[in-house]
C-alpha cells in the first residue's frame, strides 16, 4: 500500500485448495492504527473471493498485534 509515493503497508498471503491466511504484514510505525491492516484483509478476500482464516490462532509465532487484529469486534474479514 502507498502514500504519498512511499510504501507504508505490505502483506504476504497464502492460498491454496484449502487454506488462505496471512503470512506477514508490515505496516509502518507511523501508519498503524488507521485500519490499514483491516483494509489489507478486506481487499484480499474481495480480489481471491474467499474467507481468510487466522491460520496463527493459539501459536505463540502470533504478535500481540495480530492477536488484536482478529478480536476487534465486528471486524469485516475471517
């Protein structure tokens, strides 16, 4: 994702027969908290048509952050 001719976002996802989900994504420091990740999400299932599942559940690989990502309530992905 750009602004402003600078790359702020990017995200790495995985899909498959019976897997899609999210690898990395990397949102710059002063971007964060904008919904850019959320939009990240909603666009993909949008453009592959399919549900991305929170393939890191329970593994501690998992940051804080993704982890805040998935409990936001009513949020639009997964």
């Amino acid at each position: 994702m750009r602004f402003e001719e600078n790359i702020v976002a990017n995200a790495d996802f995985v899909i498959s027969e019976d897997d899609f989900h999210c690898d990395n994504v990397r949102v710059d420091e002063e971007h964060r908290r904008k919904g850019i990740c959320t939009a990240l999400y909603v666009f993909a299932e949008k453009l592959f048509g399919r549900k991305i599942e929170n393939f890191w559940k329970g593994d501690p690989i998992q940051t804080d952050a993704a982890k805040k990502l998935w409990d936001q309530p009513n949020r639009p992905f997964g």
